[in-house]
C-alpha cells in the first residue's frame, strides 16, 4: 500500500485557495477540505487511475482533477510513495 506525502508546496496552495472560499463562507471552505481529503485518501486505491499529467512530462505523474482544481501527484512505486505536489485552477497554469 502507498503512503501519501503533501509537499510544502501543495500546502501553502491548499492554505490559500481555503481562505479564499472561507471568506465568503466557511462552512464551505471547511466541506471543500473534507472533500479533497476524501479523494487524496483514495488515491492509493487506483493510483494511475488519473489521467497522466498535462504539466509534467513523466509516467508516473499523474492529474486528479477536482472542482476544476488540479491536484498534480507522483507515484514513486520504488518507495511505494505518492507525493502529493500542488493544487491550481487549471487556468492559472
């Protein structure tokens, strides 16, 4: 099995975007977190179930989009890792 790792990256990003939703409501900034946990979570069920990443340019990354955020993750099947490295409004990138 997996374990999941958050860059510092993914973090800072995850931070910003909830404080953003949380100024216009917490409550929903709150359930947004819970969500994205939710789907982080289960990544390790099916981890090249994603779709391969549009941003980089190797197999095992992979993009799980979500709300219309992409959350870009590598599977490091050596270490049996999956590094979780940011999350963006594919507009932004």
């Amino acid at each position: 099995m997996f374990k999941i790792e958050k860059n510092i990256t993914f973090n800072d990003s995850l931070f910003s975007i909830l404080k953003y939703i949380a100024k216009d409501s917490p409550s929903r900034a709150k359930n947004f977190k819970i969500q994205i946990d939710n789907k982080i979570r289960n990544i390790p069920n099916m981890p090249f179930k994603a779709r391969k990443s549009f941003h980089f340019n190797d197999h095992n990354t992979r993009d799980l989009v979500f709300k219309g955020y992409t959350i870009p993750y590598y599977i490091d099947e050596n270490l049996s890792i999956i590094v979780i490295l940011d999350i963006f409004k594919w507009q932004n990138k």
